[in-house]
C-alpha cells in the first residue's frame, strides 16, 4: 500500500497520531522520575529517550512541553536531575496508566502502585520495581521551532542493574531484564534474542 | 548492580561503549538510503530515528557526522531527501554489514545484496526487501554542541508498507512487518506482541 502525503494529511487526527507514531519503528520504554522543589513525585513514561553518546554518556529525549509530561519537564528544570527507568513486562500496564493527566499534586507513583526509591542521596525518585535504571543530570535543551518540542539531554551518572544483564564486553542484556518495547501510541512488546552480530568489516 | 559516574569513565573503550549504548533500550532498526548528485547510492543502519511529531509528520535522527555514516548526511544535505527502511528479521545481517567503511564510490546496496528501488521518482533509492518504508524531505538539522552530534529533522512524505500491518485506527502492526529491535551497538532482536492498552485516564 502507499499513502500520500496528501492521504496522511487527510487522516482523521487520532489515525494520523497512531499511523505516523507508528513508523519510527520499536521504542524504548522509560520511566522518567522527577520531583518538583517541594519533594512532590512524578512519574512519566517517555518512548523517545535516544543514545547521543557514550563518551562523555549523554542521553536525549523528546517533550512535548504542553502536553501530559510537562511537569517532567518543569521539574527537570527546577531541579536538575531525572531517573530513567526501563520498563518491564510486570509493570508495562502501570507504566502506560502514567500518561493520565494527573494534577501537579498528584504522584504517579500514588496513582500507580509503582514505589519510589531514592538511591545515594539523588534528588529524584528511581522505580523499585525496574530492574534497569539511571540517574541523569539535565545539561541543556534544544528547542525544535519546527513543532515547539524540546530536545532535553543528559548526562548519565550512576547506573543501578540486576547483575544478570551484563556481559563480559560491557553489553547490557536487556531480555535479561525484561524490558520492554513500545510501538505506536500504545502497544507494548516482548523481545527476544536473535544475535549479536560481530563488529562489520569490508 | 551500582555503576558509578568514576567506574563508566574507568571502563574500556568498547566496553564503554556497549554499556552506554544498551542504556537507551530496544531501538528500532532503519536503513537510511541515500545517493549523491552523481547516483551513486548510500545505505546505512540507524538506531536513533526518533518520532518528533505526527501533524506534521516528523522525523528526526541522530548523526555523527564524522563516523561511519557520513555519506549519509553529506547525501541528504546534497539532494535534500532520504528514505527510511525499516529492517526485517531476513535482513538484519546484511543491514549490520552497511556499517562496514565502504567507500563513496562503493555502494553498500551492491556490497550487501540489498537492492535499490526507485518509487515515484523519488530521488533516494528505498530498500526493496523491506516491507514498511517511508520518503523523507529534508528540513533541518541541528548542532549538538555538547557531542559534536547532529539531529537530522525531516518531513514523511510517502509511506510504503504491505496492507496486513495495517489495523482499523491507523496504528500499523510492525510485527506483521516482521520489523526488529536493535540494542546496544550489535545485538538484533525479535519482537512479539504483548497488548495495546487503551488511553490512559484518571
């Protein structure tokens, strides 16, 4: 099938949303954890967290900063710091029950069942429940004029996982820790391994 | 497991590398085609295409300008288009070799089996052998100082996919595709279907 330009602009608007979301292809699931400057927890799930490096190791995501993650967004700029948190097949469905619109005062964590944990004194609450987690410190945003989100990046400073996940390379098994991915809007995936493929020569 | 800020600088290079890298979760895997103004075609393997926004329907990639993929970005800044090829579970082997050092002059379509194809006179060869792929125009990119990184922002134009991933809503079905999950630098995975949830309320 081939859908035009003209066919995705036609698209009623949720179908567009669905459609075109689903063409960056699997996503990561993430957690993002914040607190505002009064210690009030949130919690947001984020598919847009993308490698920008690993020396120094930088993380970036996508905001969309009127929309239902902005008081992440507001809290990254208050304080700071953010966790990231992958997602599991045991917590996939809390994680998906973030993206209500809950008022400032309302912790996803309450809402959820999820538990905040607070690990070597960071100013951000981790997931208990996520068995691959990370805690971030905001270097700057970039603002996108071409749609009005912001590209926030991070760096990363501590990481907490199950032993399990890694390798003697370095390489983090992620089906060892159940994570999960995301497609589209709303659908959550189960991975499993296909191969590691050697470093590609000529 | 507790990775410290001093003990991720410590490690190794690669080790380095592939611990960062596995940090940003499943990722999905696209082949980048390209030509340059003289025809000869491009083909590269991308884990960081990113949704930005679906109206109007953006995406964005992260590019190092100078690795690997370099004569991706010089192509997309010379002819101002590219296509998006989402890499299925009977190419990932060969859409791992397009990140080899060919030269300008080699083609990594001719390099790997892969073959080019040209749909309604776009001006960037897609992958035949993939099963959902998509036209991008060119808008902008933006410097990351921070890492020297660049973030590639483009239009969807055309989008090109076999009618069975598509469901009633518009969401496309990307395990219908066949399409896999990339993680860390190397590691290939299957995915399968765990549920889609319905939008989140209070």
């Amino acid at each position: 099938m081939h859908f035009t330009q003209q066919h995705i602009a036609a698209l009623e608007k949720h179908s567009r949303a669905h459609f075109i979301n689903s063409l960056s292809g699997f996503k990561s699931a993430n957690l993002i954890g914040t607190q505002d400057t009064a210690g009030n927890t949130n919690l947001s799930i984020v598919s847009s967290v993308v490698h920008l490096g690993a020396h120094p190791p930088l993380i970036g995501m996508i905001m969309r900063p009127h929309s239902v993650p902005r008081h992440t967004f507001e809290n990254i700029l208050a304080t700071g710091v953010y966790t990231i948190n992958h997602v599991n097949s045991k917590i996939y469905k809390q994680a998906h029950q973030t993206s209500a619109r809950y008022d400032q005062d309302e912790s996803e964590f309450t809402a959820t069942g999820l538990t905040p944990e607070y690990l070597n004194e960071f100013n951000a609450p981790f997931v208990q429940q996520s068995r691959l987690k990370y805690a971030v410190k905001y270097l700057e945003h970039q603002h996108l004029a071409v749609n009005g989100t912001e590209l926030v990046i991070g760096e990363i400073t501590d990481v907490y996982f199950d032993e399990i996940a890694l390798q003697s390379d370095g390489f983090l098994d992620l089906t060892a820790v159940d994570t999960v991915a995301v497609s589209g809007l709303d659908s959550y995936h189960g991975v499993n391994k296909l191969q590691r493929l050697p470093y590609a020569k000529k």
